[in-house]
C-alpha cells in the first residue's frame, strides 16, 4: 500500500505568515491520518486539495496550543461539511484530551451556543437539508481515545506508523531543559 507524507505546518508557538503550526499529513489507501493540528493547519490540508471531512483520524503528540488549536476547527469543519454522512473522527492523545474535547463541545461547552443554533434553529436545519442531511442533525462527538504517559508536567506523545515496508515516526516537544 502506497504511503505519502505531506508537512503542512513545522511552525512554533511564534505566530509567522509562512509558517503553519505543527501538522503532519499521512494518506495510506482511503485512510487521512493527521498528526497534530497546529493554527493554519486546516487551511493547509485545503491547500492539499482535501477537506476536512477526508481525514479519518487526528493523532495529538501533546496539548500545547502550537499543535492542536485548529482541533476544534477541524471537528467543527468536519462535522459540517460531512452533513452526517461521515463517521465521528477518531481522535488519539494524551489526558486530559477527553475533558478537552467536552469542554469544546458539550452543550455547556465553549461551542455549545454554536451548536445549538446549527442543530436546532429552522434556517440551520433547512441548509443542513438542503446538503443531503438528515434531521434531526446531532451534535459532534469525535471518538477520543486517551493513551497513557510518563512525563510529569505535559503529557508529550510519540506514534510510530507502519505501513509495508515503512515506517514513520511523529513526536512533539522534543526539546529537553538542559539541551540549549
């Protein structure tokens, strides 16, 4: 099976105009695996020529804002755009991403206005018709999936991928105090 690696953000946490945050792009077959989703990085994968409803799963390293603030852009676009025709993304990480992503999209989270308005409101449900949905419309709930760590401070994450006769491997954070 075929294997393409794309990198669509390797920024910091400095905002910079031609710099994407941190975002690793990997199609395998019909599988889109994301890795990270740093600011920019749901423009990039558009760039790409994809849509967020194209990627089948989000792999977060670690929590820092530099790698997974287009999170819920991308769960939101996804959802979307995917007009309930396409599963919940399947979302790996580290604690406390559960809790996270609760208070992202709960109804009291911090989208749960949003929500609310695109699930319930008469002009909402009629676009959502209008693009081949299904009423009702449910809100979205990605599958988290939580996976343990040893670091004591920021749970920082590294996956390793193998397809055939490849392998890729993805980590964040990897500066350590006394390297300078």
């Amino acid at each position: 099976m075929a294997l393409s690696l794309t990198l669509l953000g390797t920024g910091t946490p400095s905002p910079l105009l031609h710099r994407a945050g941190s975002s690793y792009l990997v199609e395998t077959g019909d599988t889109v695996l994301l890795f990270d989703c740093g600011p920019g990085s749901v423009r990039r994968l558009l760039r790409k020529g994809l849509g967020p409803d194209d990627v089948t799963h989000l792999f977060l390293t670690h929590l820092h804002y530099d790698h997974c603030v287009d999170y819920p852009y991308l769960v939101l676009s996804r959802w979307d755009q995917g007009t309930g025709k396409i599963p919940e993304l399947d979302v790996c990480g580290p604690a406390p991403l559960a809790r996270t992503t609760d208070r992202l999209f709960a109804t009291d989270g911090a989208f749960g206005p949003d929500l609310e308005a695109r699930t319930r409101h008469e002009g909402s449900e009629f676009i959502y018709e209008m693009r081949g949905g299904v009423l009702p419309r449910q809100r979205p709930v990605p599958n988290v999936t939580e996976v343990g760590h040893v670091q004591p401070y920021l749970t920082c994450l590294a996956y390793r991928l193998d397809v055939s006769d490849t392998s890729i491997v993805f980590g964040g954070g990897t500066a350590h105090p006394s390297i300078r």
